[in-house]
C-alpha cells in the first residue's frame, strides 16, 4: 500500500527521488565527461530520453537501433540542444544472434572504452511470432538478444574498469510485468511454442528473464571480483511505441489509472539514476523502481531459477552457432 500511495502522490523514497522525478532531476550536477554509454533502443521512447540525458551529462554515448532512419533522426535531436554532445549511431537488432555478434565486432573495432552498458529495447504483447533464429520474439528481443550482447561486451567491459578504475556499470530494463508470468516462471520445455503462448505472459516471462540474468550475472562478476554492477529497473508505465501492439487497450485502462501513469522524462530517471548517480556505486544484483530499491517477485528471486535459465541460454545460444 505504501508502494502505492508513494506511486501516485510521487513522495522520495530513501534516495530522495520518487516517481515524479525525471531523468534530468536525478542526474543534475553529475559530470560524466569521461564515460562512454550502450543504449539499445535509443533511438524512440525512453530509450531517447535516456540518451538525451546522459549525452547532456557528457557521457559519449551510443544508440544501438534496429531502425536507422529514426536512430539517425534521435541523433539530430540530441545535437539540436546540445551541439557539443557526442553521439554515435549504429545497427543493431536484437531479435538476430548473427546481428548482435556483428554489432559487438563493430563496436570492439572502434577501440573505444565501454563504462555502461543499458540494456532497454524491447517489444511487448505481439503477437506470436518466430525470429529467423526460430525463438519466440518476446524471448528474443528482450531477453536473450541482451543476454548474448552483455555476454560478448563484458571483457570489454572489464577492461575497461581496469583501465580507469571507473566502476561499470550494467542496466537490464524489467518491468512490474515480471509478477504476470508463466506457473512455472519461465517455460524451458516449451519457449518456442505457439501452443499455450500468451502474450501478456510471454511478455512477462521475457522481463523476469530480465531480472534473472540481473542477479546472475551480478552474483558471477561479484564472485570474479570485478568492478562492475549489473541491476535492473521498472521504468514505471508508460506510453511508448513499445505499446503498439496493444495501444487501444492501454488507452482504454489509462482513463481509469491515470494517476499512476509516467511521462517519458519520469519513465527514464530510474534508468539514468541506477548508470550515473553517485549513490549507486558498488550497489549490486537489486531491483529497482521509481529509483528506489524495491523486493521483485519470487520467481525472480530464485537462484536455483537464475542458473537454470543461464545455462538454458548459454546451451540455446550454442546450438543455434552450431546450426
């Protein structure tokens, strides 16, 4: 109830921010001249909002899009308030393994250091569809796309900490949407099947993968002793082209709960908040929303779950290189 009534009167939690504050609010007075940034799905949403941010707070940052005329366009509007910034675009969808894969060899080509890593694009509620890898695209885009891309960007990563002693730092965008799941939390026997898909419950098991990989892959680079943070974050609910697919229905709910919708600038500040702000350095493996910690569902609190679902992809992966 708490949650709630901090939700819609926007009242700071512990960190002094709440779900009224923007992304611009949560990192004033932050100089992050000497990072360098991964924005997938930068270039619409709060994905743009998000690189907008951190490109006025100096950070050199990279919008990785599947859609280069409007990653082209993100970039003109970043620079038409900030000509100073620096922004770089580049290809990259991630509902193709052989797209990712070339998207990271040309990245490592640049020789540029990589000090945060956000993970944000997605696709919701669509309807059953296959990717030319033939995995289920909800599980392809917004799980298993990152989980490949964050895998092949880590020694790069970890390199890049060393380098600079600069903490790195890992964002996987979840979402509340994780507690409305399969029984089972994620349907290893049957990922790929139209039967039995829904896709509320489809999108839901992709964001609690989110959440899952989070907490591994924190546990695994804290075991290693390296100086990266992974975490993941509800941006809040918002309208954005991720809800293209369901715009009537999201339209229609949002006349009866106005009061707990975000705009873009609100729905980017958890994300900014967890990649820049001071507060956050050395914190690992939470959840966070409205830049607060916050406790997620079971399911994705089970590490027995979180290793089954690694080595699930790990496995996945291989055989699809293979094939």
């Amino acid at each position: 109830m708490a949650g709630i009534f901090s939700l819609v009167t926007g009242r700071p939690g512990l960190s002094g921010f709440g779900s009224s504050s923007t992304a611009e609010q949560v990192t004033e007075g932050i100089d992050a001249s000497n990072l360098t940034a991964i924005i997938t799905g930068g270039a619409s949403g709060i994905g743009l909002e998000t690189a907008r941010v951190l490109a006025i707070r100096k950070v050199h940052v990279i919008i990785a899009a599947r859609n280069m005329e409007s990653a082209k366009e993100a970039k003109q509007l970043i620079l038409q308030e900030d000509e100073s910034a620096c922004v770089d675009i580049m290809k990259l969808d991630l509902c193709s393994l052989k797209s990712v894969r070339t998207f990271v060899d040309n990245f490592i080509a640049l020789g540029l250091p990589l000090n945060i890593l956000i993970n944000n694009a997605g696709v919701m509620f669509c309807p059953y569809q296959q990717t030319e890898d033939g995995i289920e695209m909800q599980f392809a885009t917004n799980y298993l796309g990152h989980f490949l891309l964050t895998n092949l960007l880590l020694d790069k990563m970890k390199q890049t900490a060393k380098d600079t002693g600069i903490e790195g730092r890992i964002v996987n965008l979840s979402s509340i949407a994780h507690l409305y799941t399969y029984e089972e939390g994620i349907r290893f026997d049957t990922i790929n099947d139209e039967d039995g898909y829904h896709e509320k419950k489809a999108y839901g098991q992709s964001k609690l993968a989110n959440i899952l990989h989070t907490n591994e892959l924190s546990r695994r680079l804290q075991a290693e002793g390296v100086n990266i943070t992974a975490n993941s974050v509800h941006p809040g609910v918002i309208m954005t082209p991720l809800m293209r697919h369901s715009s009537l229905l999201m339209n229609f709910l949002k006349m009866f709960s106005f009061m707990i919708w975000k705009n873009v600038p609100q729905g980017a500040a958890t994300t900014c908040y967890v990649a820049l702000h001071p507060s956050l350095k050395g914190v690992t493996g939470k959840y966070l929303q409205d830049c607060n910690e916050s406790p997620p569902s079971a399911h994705a609190s089970n590490e027995l779950l979180g290793r089954k679902l690694w080595d699930f992809s790990n496995k996945m992966i291989n055989s699809l290189s293979k094939a």
